[in-house]
C-alpha cells in the first residue's frame, strides 16, 4: 500500500475553492446530497448546466504497492460532476461512454468539468465530462441521464414475468422483471 507520505499530507481543497464559494455550491445543490464526496470529488463550481469538481486521491483509493488509483473511483468523480451539471434532486444514469486516457496516482489532483447537453426541460440528458490533472487530459466521456419527479424506487414497478425453468425438469416458477416493462414505466416517468 502507498504511504501517506508519499504526497505530503495531501492538496487541501482550500487551494481550489475558498469556503464562501463552498458554501455558495453546497447551498444550491439538490442532488446525491448523501454522497461521500471523499471518494468521489467535491463540486467545487456549478451554473445552469454547468458544474466543476476536484478529486483529491487518497489512499483509500489505491489498489496496489504503486499508488494506483481505482478507476472506478474516476468514474465515480465523473458521474458525481455531471449529475451536478443537471442538479435535479431525482436523476440516474442510464448510460454511458467514457474514455481513460491515463492512470491517476496518489497525490493526483483530478479537475473535471460537465456540460449538460440539450434543453433543462428534457427528462433526458447527455453530459459531457472532462477531467485533467495539471494540463493533462485524463478522462473524457458522455453519461447519459434521466430525471423523474420522484426517486427511481418509489416509482411504480412493471410487472413481472413468470417463467418455467424446464432446464432442471422441474416445473418451477422464476420471477423476472421484464425488461420491456421496465423501460415503459421509465418513458412513462418521463412524460413519454
């Protein structure tokens, strides 16, 4: 495992952003306002379909004796600022096409910025994300998200499909959900 010391008590995120502009961000955001933001980056700016982060790495991020930083961690930094960019309170990505053009190590300071495509009006959106570390350019991708009027759980569930498992010779039922259902209750959601 990477050593603290490695990076010198680390970036604080006070060289980025002053706290009154902080405190601005956090006073305007209205999404996944139980996020961990140690793992997934802090937004440190945001406008209307706009927002701007900083992914300080840390050790709880490296998977080996290097100082790797999980990449997972960088997606999750990225779906964080475009969600931002959206700022609804209900929102979930729904797909996505994403780009590592270079590892991030410890001591890596990642800056990413989303711009959301299309009218604030449309239920779904693309956001477009770029993150650098210094000058260099270390993600681009396009994440694709929906926003509905409540939580995605407290929306009505399709039906579901009952289907015979006659692999085993035995005449059980098995539940599924059925993709097609599924994805008419989301359009339905969205006003579709």
């Amino acid at each position: 495992m990477a050593k603290k010391d490695n990076f010198e008590d680390y970036v604080q995120l006070e060289e980025y952003v002053s706290q009154e502009n902080l405190s601005k961000v956090r006073s305007e955001l209205t999404t996944c306002l139980e996020l961990n933001t140690s793992v997934a980056g802090t937004i440190i700016e945001i406008d209307k379909n706009f927002a701007k982060s900083i992914l300080i790495t840390t050790n709880d991020m490296v998977v080996d004796e290097h100082g790797l930083i999980f990449d997972a961690f960088i997606f999750a930094a990225a779906n964080y600022v475009a969600q931002a960019a959206i700022n609804k309170e209900f929102s979930v990505v729904i797909g996505t096409k994403c780009f590592f053009y270079a590892p991030l190590k410890i001591g890596d300071i990642l800056q990413l910025e989303a711009h959301a495509l299309f009218d604030e009006t449309s239920k779904k959106r693309d956001v477009k994300v770029i993150g650098y570390t210094k000058d260099i350019k270390m993600f681009e991708g396009t994440i694709q998200i929906v926003t509905t009027e409540e939580h995605i759980f407290d929306l009505k569930r399709p039906p579901l499909n009952s289907t015979k498992d006659t692999q085993q010779g035995e005449n059980s039922n098995t539940s599924n959900v059925n993709p097609d259902a599924m994805a008419a209750t989301i359009l339905a959601s969205m006003g579709k």
